[in-house]
C-alpha cells in the first residue's frame, strides 16, 4: 500500500509532524481568514458549492417518502459527516491564495493532480463508511424503540417523536450516538485532508496528527466543531440555499486552522 502513498507518503516512512498548541482565539481567526478567502472571489465559490444544497435538497425528498421518515434526521446530519472531503476543492483554492498564485475556480479541480490523490480517495471511503454506519446506527435505534412498523405520514411521524416516551428516549439516544460520531470523525479528519493536499505524508500520517492536534488542543477543537454545527443548521433552514455560502467560508477556514495546528515543513 505504501507504493500508493497510503500508508507512509512519498517518503516511504512514517511522518510524526510536530503540533501547535493554539487558542480558541486562533480558531476566531481562521474563521475569519476564511471569511476573507470567499470573500476574494464569492461568485466561484458559490458556484462550486451549489452541489452542497442541492445534495441535501435530494436527500430530503428521497426520505420524503413515510417508510423512510425516521431517516430524514440521520439522513441531514450525517450529510457533514462527509463534508471534509467534500470541501478539498475549497483548501487548494485557499492554498493557492496563500502561495499568491492564480486562484480561479477552476484550480479547485486540480486535486486530481496530487500525488497524495490514492490517500485522498481512501480517506473518503473511510468518511463513506462512518456515513453509512451512522444511517445504520440510526435505523436500529428506531427499529428497537419502535419496531418494524413506519409512520403513515409525517404528522403521525411528528406526534411518535414528541409525543411518547420512545419518541423522547430516540431524541436523547440518538443525539448522544450522533454526538459520538461527530467528534470520531472530527478528531480524525479535522486536518487530515489539508494536509494531505499540502504534503503527501499518507493517510496513516495525517489521520495520526489530526489526532494528536485533538489531543493537544482539546478546547480549540471542540469550539470548532460546535462552530460547524452550528453553521450548517443555519445553512440548512432556508431549504439549505445556505449551504451554498456556509460550506465555502468553513471549507476555507479549515486550511487557515490546519496552518495553524500543524507546524509547517
């Protein structure tokens, strides 16, 4: 695997990359910068990120139907799950701006170019497996509160949830699960994909100092993923129109918190 620069990168050895130790200020700050980034060229990165609103449009309508009612919440919010390798177009359009090259939206698609791509597509595939391991997750759990038997319609769908204990037992079991997940996938991916595009250290490398950047910088971490959350519920509300200006400015901001928390070669 190591050929394919999976495991150990181009070096052909394990990378240990030296960590920051940053402050919530600092996360602040990335946020800010990539405000600063879509604010250089917005109409490219809106465009780029139309598929973001339109995706979960399409996934609402597929849950639209009653046996698929209980997943329209697993359905949304594992949608972020994926979002780091969603959003890699967005790092090389933030990285290429650092460097003070061209910084059309084409460049975004350049990706595929990287020598650290085989890294790239395997890490996605592990975000693809948490994504359906939580729809799993998530159907089991309302299978065992509530059985085989689906909602007729939305309205029945609303009172089972707020209206019975199984419904408020649901709500609480499946915020904690999902809350589990996101700080798995948080911890593990919060610069993996950055530093992938920046240096082909391997997914081994890259996944182990996005790690240990969790480690060492809990509180930052944590405000930063309690900042996406956030974001992407507000996105989502005007029929995730949103999305389309949400996704961009967090894609950009994670490449200024990945320079911040990993020290540069």
């Amino acid at each position: 695997m190591s050929a394919f620069h999976v495991m150990t990168g181009s070096g052909e050895r394990y990378a240990r990359l030296a960590i920051n130790k940053i402050s919530t200020a600092d996360v602040f700050d990335a946020l800010r910068r990539g405000l600063d980034d879509f604010r250089e060229k917005p109409s490219h990165y809106v465009f780029l990120c139309l598929m973001y609103p339109i995706a979960g449009i399409f996934l609402a309508l597929l849950s639209s139907d009653a046996n698929l009612l209980p997943m329209i919440f697993p359905l949304m919010s594992g949608f972020a799950l994926i979002g780091p390798i969603a959003a890699i177009g967005l790092y090389e359009i933030s990285r290429r701006r650092e460097a003070g090259l061209d910084t059309s939206w084409r460049h975004a698609l350049e990706v595929r170019q990287s020598p650290a791509l085989p890294s790239i597509i395997v890490g996605g595939l592990l975000l693809f497996g948490f994504f359906i391991v939580w729809l799993v997750a998530a159907q089991t759990l309302y299978t065992n509160l509530f059985g085989d038997v689906f909602p007729r319609s939305i309205e029945v769908f609303t009172s089972q949830i707020f209206g019975t204990s199984e419904g408020m037992q649901l709500i609480i079991w499946g915020n904690l699960l999902g809350l589990v997940f996101a700080i798995v996938v948080l911890a593990t991916t919060v610069v993996t994909f950055p530093l992938l595009l920046d240096r082909d250290v391997g997914l081994v490398a890259a996944m182990a100092a996005s790690i240990r950047a969790t480690v060492v910088n809990p509180v930052p971490v944590m405000l930063w993923g309690l900042i996406i959350a956030a974001a992407l519920v507000i996105g989502t509300i005007p029929l995730f129109v949103g999305l389309a200006l949400v996704m961009p400015i967090l894609g950009h901001a994670t490449w200024h918190l990945y320079r911040k928390l990993v020290t540069p070669a």
